[in-house]
C-alpha cells in the first residue's frame, strides 16, 4: 500500500509540473464536432450537457459552447456528412452513476455498461444525436 501511495505521489506532482514545450500554448482548446443539424445540435449541447453557448456564426453553420472546464470548449460544425472516428473526448465527473442517470433521463444512447477498471476508474461511452462518441470517467486517483 506504501508504494502505490508513492507511485500515486510521483503522478500527481508530475501532472501539475508545468510542461516544456517547443511553443507557447494558448490558454484554450477547442474539439471541433460535426453535426448534420446545428440548431438541434447546440439545443442538445446546452440543455443536455449543461454548456454554455460562447458564440454562433448561423451563415457558417459554426458555433461553440463552453464546458465546465477552463479554457476547454466544444465547436459544433454543420456537415452534410457526419464521419465518426478518431480521439473520444472524456469528461471527468465525481459521480458517474448520476451523470449517466441524468444522460439516460435524456433518452441518451450509451454503449454498454458502465465499466469498473480495476477499481481505478470507472468509464461510460455515450454518443450525442449524430452518433458523436463521448466518455464519462470517475477516478479513482488523485489529480
């Protein structure tokens, strides 16, 4: 028990180490989302997800809204074509069986069960209206 409290230790303090990286970052990231319909989609992010609506540009069919992390926002881009794949972005919750019970009480599609890894984390796929993949994860671990 002594040395996973070390380990956990040694993750912490290296995760709030600041980075040396080869520029500077600015203090925002934005995950650019397709959607087929982007009035629907930015009802869904807002009332389901709970963001806020930063900013929209209808004649682009643009738009983002912002998360409940700093600097972290979600950009919603008509497409006639929604392709899925690549990374799935995961939201970090305290309390994932309430998350997914509010998701669920929004007639969200999850894939599966709810996953216990090792008693480490606890992970849930979901997918918005358009089949966009997102995850809900409660560590166990300390940030």
């Amino acid at each position: 028990m002594r040395k996973e409290r070390l380990v956990s230790e040694e993750i912490v303090a290296a995760a709030r180490k600041p980075l040396r990286t080869p520029f500077e970052y600015d203090n925002h990231l934005v995950i650019s989302v397709p959607v087929s319909d982007f009035d629907a989609a930015m009802t869904w992010y807002t009332t389901v997800l709970g963001f806020e609506e930063e900013y929209r540009i209808d004649e682009y069919g643009w738009g983002e809204v912002r998360t409940p992390y700093p600097g972290l926002y979600v950009g919603l881009g008509q497409t006639e074509e929604v392709k899925h794949g690549g990374p799935t972005p995961t939201f970090g919750v305290k309390d994932i069986a309430a998350a997914r019970a509010h998701l669920e009480a929004h007639d969200v599609r999850f894939d599966g069960e709810t996953y216990d890894v090792g008693g480490m984390v606890k992970l849930a796929t979901f997918y918005d209206p358009d089949g966009n993949a997102w995850m809900l994860a409660e560590s166990k671990r300390e940030r």
